[in-house]
C-alpha cells in the first residue's frame, strides 16, 4: 500500500514538474499580437513589455476574431469594451486581432 501512494506522488509530481518546465511563456502570435495592440495604442498598453503584456491578453485576440467571424466590428468593440478596457484600447485591440489572427476580417475594421 505504500508503495503505490509513493509511486503514485512521484508520478503527480514528475507531471507537475513537465507542464511547469513546458511552459515557455506566450507563442510567437501571441508576441505578435501584444507588439501590434502596444503600436496600436502606446499610451494606454504600450508601457507593458510585450510578454506581460501577451500574459494579460491571453485568449483576447483570437476570441475577438471569433466575434468579428460571427458578427461585426461594433460587437467586437463591445466584447472588448465588456472586459474593462477602454474605447481606445478596444479599438487597438480588434485592430490587432485582425493583423495577427483574422486578417480574413479586415473588410470589418472601420476606414481609417
């Protein structure tokens, strides 16, 4: 019996030890697309470096590309707006998003 608990603990404990090691931080788009809102906006986001930045995003940009996919721009404004950020920084942010994950949605972005 107790040698299955033992094993049992190594085994959590070597999983754990994995997903912490293979988490390298944001992916290249998600970079990609902290740089793009950071131009968009580079009084509002831009004092972030482009990680920390990419951490506090998160899931942002592709989820606002599912709303301009489904809907349009002023509903991807208002999912932006939804989730505390400013008008400004929302429009930065679809912006973005359509740069690095939804070109196919450019005809959406308001002419500039």
């Amino acid at each position: 019996m107790r040698r299955k608990i033992n094993t049992a603990a190594c085994t959590l404990l070597a999983g754990l030890l994995l997903v912490g090691c293979s988490s390298g931080g944001p992916s290249a788009d998600d970079r990609k697309y902290a740089d793009a809102v950071a131009a968009a906006d580079p009084y509002g986001l831009g004092d972030m470096e482009t990680d920390q930045l990419a951490d506090t995003l998160g899931s942002t940009g592709t989820d606002i590309c599912l709303t301009l996919r489904g809907s349009s721009y002023g509903d991807a404004m208002q999912y932006a707006v939804f989730h505390n950020f400013e008008p400004k920084e929302a429009a930065a942010l679809v912006s973005a998003a359509v740069e690095v994950y939804c070109p196919d949605q450019a005809g959406k972005l308001p002419a500039a």
